[in-house]
C-alpha cells in the first residue's frame, strides 16, 4: 500500500479523528437525533396534558430567587414549560411555540402541546417500523392540510359569540366574576380602533390583597406616581391635559448645550440688593413657565422630566395639579387617551396641543399612590386578589380575553368544542387516508390518531374513562351526531351547552403543531457544546 493511500485510510478512522475534536463538544446522528429530540420534546408535552379542559390539574412549582422561596401555582401551558428550565433545543422550540401561540390566538396552547406530544410519539413508532422521517412528513403535512380545511369548512357564526369567549378563556376556572366580566367587554369596545381591538389602548395593573370584587374599571389611564405637591387639588373635572417632555427650570447648566435656553447668564454679585434683583429675577422667569400652562387653560399636567419646588409652589397656588418624572409608557398612554399632543418646551405649547379629560383623581391603592384620567379613549382594568398567585392567573386570563376579542374581529366563526370537532376530524382523515396509495397513508393514519388522543386526554382529565368514553363518542359520530364532545358526566351535544371554541384558534393550534413536529422531524444531527466558564484564569 503507497503512502498517499496508507494516509488516507488512517485520516478517515474515528481514532484521528478524535485526535482533533475538543472533549466539550459532541453531536448526535440519524436516528439518535431524531429520537433524542422527540423523545424529550414529548415528555416536556406531556407535562402540558393534565392542565388541559374545565377540569384540568393545577402544577405547582418551587423555586429559589436568592433567600426567598417563590411558589407557583398555575395551569397556564406557557408558564409550565418556562418554569420546567429545559434548556435542550427541541424543549425550548417547543416553548417559544407555546408563547407565540398565546400571543396570537390567546388560547389554545395546550391543544397545540397535546398534538405536537401525540404527533411525535406517533412518528416514533412509524420510525420504529423503518418508515424515513420524509415520507412521515408528507403524510402529516397532507393530513394537516385536509384537518385545516374540515375546520374551515364548518366554521359558522352561533350563539352570544362574547360570551363563548368569556367561557373559553375562563375554562371551568371561575376566576371571570360577572363584575369582571362586564368590565372586560367595555373595555374592549371601548379599545376598537380601525376594525379590530388595538392592545394597547387596554392596560392592566395587579394588586394582591382585597377581594376579587374589588377588581374595576377605570375608563382612561391609571398611572403609579404621587402628586408634586400637597396643597394640589385631589380631584378636577372637565380638565384641559398638558403632555410636557423638558423640565421645568431655568437652569441651562442642568440639562441644556451651552449657550442653549433663553438667554446666557453670568452672575456676579458684590451687593445685598443684586442678590434680591437675581432672586427676584428667577422667580419671574419660573413663574413664566406656569403662565405658559396657565395662560392655555391647562390644569392638569404632566412631566417627563422634572418639575423645580419653585415652579411647583406657583403651580399649587393657582390649582394646577402636576406630576413629574412619569415614564414613556405612562406619557404616551394619557396622551393617547386624552387626544394631547406632547410638546418639548412647554414656552411653546399652544391650545391645540392640550387634550382634554373628564375626571383627573388622586387616590390610593394599599398604600401606593395612584393617578386616574378619565378620557374618552384607553382602559386600565384593576385586578385584586386575595393572593398573588390568584391574581397573576386572573391576569393571564384576561390578556387571554383581550386577545381572543382581537381576533374574533378578524373571523367571528366557531365550532363545536369539548372534543367534537376533533372526533369528526378524526374520522374525515381516516376516510381520506383510504384514499391515498402511499406509504402516506400511514402517517395520515396516524396524524388521526394523534388528534384522537388529544380527547382522550379531555375524558382522563374529567375523571373519566377513556375505554367506555371513547367508543360511545365514535358511535355518536358514526351515526352523523357530530356535535357530540365530552363534558362533566360523559358525551352530551355541545352544541346544546353552548360550548364553543374559535375557528381562528383551532387552525392556528394545528397548523403550528404541524409546523414545529415537522421542524423537529428534519433535525438529523444535533451538535452539543459544554458550557465554559465565563471568566478564565489568564496565565
């Protein structure tokens, strides 16, 4: 054997190879990836299942954040995968899913974990059986496709559409007291802007202690910040709103270039009368800054920056109530609600700059001072609670409402919930997989039996069982009963319930499922470092 060739057979052995390669890295092939990845990512999922329908469980978690103890009770899907502090890529994939799912559709995350959980363990076993990951993924994506389509084509406006959104995002929780529930709903009306519900224009703001009952309304802005001064009035109504972004002073040395500002000051004192000539000069020239705000009718007021005592003396005097270093968010939420546009010096401000509000109130909320504007735009719903934990849930709840009233703007059709829908796409595809002359047929066969499972997870999770359950629901829907689902004491017509869940929801939790079981599926070879430390010894 020649040299070149004796070279080439030793370079190609495992044993020179590893020569080469770092002990803190490694990678995973073929099967070993693919398994590895859904194996892991199926039991973060099934972690998801028991917290799903009216009747799901509760996971609790516990934590250390430095030398306090943090418990956490919830059943919120995308609280439970981030608490798991997976940080195995497939996991993360799959919990970055789950938030992307909340933040567009506000719901439907754990139907999203259970399909993405039964597609994988599905494909495990089709890959057991030597069936290649693309042939897999051509049947899910041709059953993915027909299950889209079935959903779209019995979607139909019924019932107090609201009202099954109130109940589809509240889930058997009872945390939506009918209090809320109003509140909710005016909110959201109050919050459409351009044919949908705009996000920002609702606000919310936690306070444990107190009862749920407490938990109201404020048709404006509430902003976490105390009066400037005392002696300000508490309360004023029908007011003129001013937006000021610069501070109130007349020192261009603080805040301005040099040689900015009004005009530049060299002082020099050598007399008694020159030092009451300069303070009687400043006074003047902070008191033009509040004829600035006074001369518009501006009697409510509000800083970016900060308000001088001087300047806060004169504004007491003559019932201005002020606040000073208020952050963006609160700048642009009361400018937002009041119609005021936000002037850089306040020299400059004019009439049409002011906007205008129906209450401006002082008050407080377990000791913490607040300002409430009442304007004709912008919500701030108050959520109390007798925990910190029950208000955090109640909370997630109604962003979940907001976000469900923002897409029922875009497509106000719904289907039979409680697993009815599923059943008869269930039987749609294995109807359609008989159709199929493929090895496809398989995996459509088995993309049927991954939604299947997502019922029967519904029925275990209403302490059902499942082996007596699901054969009279196939039964139902075999005789053409294809609103029957599950519920508290077995199959019922949910269309008689009134249970309900969105179109738009559904094809969004299924066509993502789709999207990341697929993502993993053409994972191959998966590459792994070991964490180094951060800071090295320097020899």
């Amino acid at each position: 054997m020649s040299t070149k060739s004796r070279l080439a057979t030793d370079v190609s052995t495992p044993a020179y190879i590893d020569r080469f390669i770092s002990p803190n890295w490694g990678q995973l092939t073929g099967k070993k990836a693919w398994r590895q990845n859904l194996g892991l990512a199926a039991i973060s999922a099934g972690k998801v299942e028991s917290a799903m329908g009216p009747k799901g469980a509760y996971k609790m978690v516990t934590f250390n954040r430095g030398p306090e103890k943090v418990i956490k009770v919830t059943r919120d899907g995308v609280e439970i995968l981030k608490e798991l502090q997976v940080q195995y890529p497939a996991v993360k994939t799959l919990a970055e899913a789950a938030k992307l799912q909340r933040e567009q559709a506000g719901d439907g995350v754990s139907t999203m974990v259970v399909v993405i959980e039964g597609l994988l363990k599905e494909a495990e076993k089709l890959m057991q059986k030597k069936l290649h990951p693309n042939v897999i993924l051509n049947g899910y994506r041709a059953a993915a496709k027909e299950a889209l389509a079935e959903i779209e084509r019995i979607g139909t406006v019924k019932g107090d559409l609201e009202e099954q959104i109130l109940d589809t995002a509240d889930c058997g929780r009872r945390l939506l007291s009918p209090k809320l529930r109003k509140a909710l709903l005016e909110a959201c009306h109050r919050a459409v802007a351009e044919g949908g519900v705009d996000l920002k224009r609702i606000s919310i703001i936690t306070r444990s202690g107190g009862a749920v009952s407490d938990s109201r309304l404020v048709r404006g802005v509430m902003v976490r910040k105390a009066k400037l001064h005392k002696s300000m009035p508490d309360e004023l109504r029908d007011v003129k709103v001013a937006v000021v972004n610069k501070s109130f002073d007349n020192k261009p040395m603080e805040l301005l270039k040099k040689g900015s500002g009004p005009f530049n000051i060299k002082l020099e004192i050598d007399e008694a009368q020159k030092m009451r000539g300069f303070k009687a000069e400043e006074r003047r020239m902070n008191d033009e800054l509040v004829d600035a705000v006074d001369n518009v009718g501006a009697k409510f007021v509000i800083c970016r920056a900060k308000i001088v005592d001087q300047v806060a003396d004169e504004m007491a005097r003559r019932g201005i109530l002020a606040f000073e270093m208020i952050d963006q968010v609160g700048m642009d939420a009361v400018a937002e609600a009041t119609g005021a546009t936000t002037v850089g010096d306040v020299r400059n401000i004019a009439n049409a700059d002011l906007g205008r509000a129906s209450l401006v109130k002082v008050e407080k909320v377990d000791t913490i001072d607040y300002f409430t504007v009442e304007a004709a735009r912008g919500s701030t719903i108050l959520l109390r609670g007798s925990s910190l934990e029950d208000v955090k849930e109640t909370e997630r709840v109604v962003k979940n409402v907001v976000r469900l009233m923002r897409n029922a703007e875009k497509d106000k059709r719904s289907v039979p919930g409680g697993g009815a829908t599923y059943m008869r796409i269930v039987d749609h595809l294995r109807e359609f997989a008989l159709k199929s002359e493929s090895k496809e047929q398989v995996a459509i066969e088995s993309f049927a039996n991954a939604l299947e499972q997502l019922v029967v997870v519904l029925i275990r999770n209403f302490g059902l069982s499942w082996a007596t359950v699901l054969p009279e629901l196939r039964s139902y829907h075999a005789e053409g009963k294809h609103s029957m689902g599950v519920t508290f004491g077995g199959c019922a017509n949910m269309e008689q319930l009134g249970v309900r869940d969105m179109v738009y929801t559904q094809k969004t939790a299924l066509a993502r499922a789709y999207d990341v079981t697929q993502l993993l599926l053409r994972i191959d070879q998966y590459f792994y470092i070991k964490e180094l430390a951060l800071v090295h010894k320097q020899e």
